[in-house]
C-alpha cells in the first residue's frame, strides 16, 4: 500500500496492491474516500484527516505484511 499527495487536484491518492478488507473500505469511504476505476486508487480531497488516515493505514499494513 502506498499514498500519495496529488498536489495539481489537491487530492490524496492510496494505492493497495489487492483489494483491501471490507473494514479498511469502510474506513476509507467512513472519511470521503471514493474508488477511482480509471487510476485505481482510492481517492479524496486532501484535509488533514484524510492524510493521517492514510498514513495509519500504510503503518497498518507495513505491520501486518512484516508478519
């Protein structure tokens, strides 16, 4: 899993390598996250909360893929 910033549409972008549990979905979705078919990513306008979302969960999955 990675993120990254989209500076040019002020958005955060995450990337997952596989499709990522229902309860990581529906956390994204819980903060305005929304599926981007064409990029395939999840995508949102970028807040402050939405980037710490998604760093908690680049350190959850680094976590779990370690183990």
């Amino acid at each position: 899993m990675r993120y990254e910033l989209n500076e040019e549409r002020n958005g955060v972008e995450i990337y997952f390598d596989s499709c990522p549990e229902s309860s990581i979905r529906d956390r994204l979705k819980s903060q305005g996250y929304r599926w981007n078919r064409t990029k395939q990513c999840w995508y949102a306008v970028q807040n402050q909360a939405r980037i710490d979302l998604a760093i908690e969960i680049e350190r959850e999955t680094d976590k779990y893929q370690k183990t």
